[in-house]
C-alpha cells in the first residue's frame, strides 16, 4: 500500500513538473494576475522538489523500495528574482522588457529537462 502511495507521489511530482514547464513557457504573455499566480505555482513546485529530493531516499530506505527517481528539477538560483521583478513590471501597468523574459525563457529552459517523462 505504502509503495503504491509513493509511487503515486513520484507521478504527482512528474504531472506537476510538466504543468509548470508549460506555465512558464506561456509567462511572458501572461497578464500581471495570472503571472503571479504562476509566479507562486512555480515557488511552490521548488519547495516540492527540494522536499522530495530530501525525503524520497529516506522513504525508499526505510521501507525497502527499488524505484527509479526522477530526475529533479535544478532551479537557477537568479531565476526566483527574475520571475518577481517581471511579475512587478506587469503590476505596476507596464511589461516586463524583452531582455527580462528571454532571461526567463533561456534559465526556465536550462533548468528542465521535459523530456525525461
């Protein structure tokens, strides 16, 4: 039963790395509401990953499980700030400059590998 948990977890973790690639490629063109809904969508995804990677090999020794991990996510670590000084931009009733979001696109890119799922 524990190991079927687990594994639903690890699926959980999969489906949300995707949904928020997906967010995030669609940021640029987000109004000031909804990128900061993504914004939050996205700190939450980081807080999961850091406490998946920490917990998950203390689960899978304590009961004994063999399972493939993901490959998880690496943030880099200007991205955070990046990603609030643009959802600030769009607040404030302007956009966020081009150089701004193609930083965004080029460390999201870096930072996730899709294609593993």
């Amino acid at each position: 039963m524990i190991y079927l948990l687990f594994l639903d977890l690890l699926q959980v973790y999969k489906v949300f790395y995707i949904l928020v690639t997906e967010i995030l490629d669609r940021f640029n063109s987000m109004q000031a509401e909804h990128a900061k809904k993504a914004f939050i969508v996205y700190q939450n995804f980081v807080s999961l990953t850091n406490v998946m990677r920490n917990k998950a090999d203390e689960i899978m020794r304590e009961f004994d499980f063999n399972v493939k991990m993901p490959q998880y996510y690496t943030p880099e670590a200007s991205l955070v700030e990046t990603l609030r000084s643009c959802v600030e931009a769009k607040q404030k009733g302007g956009s966020a400059s081009s150089q701004q979001l193609e930083k965004v696109s080029n460390q999201l890119r870096g930072g996730m590998n899709r294609d593993q799922f």
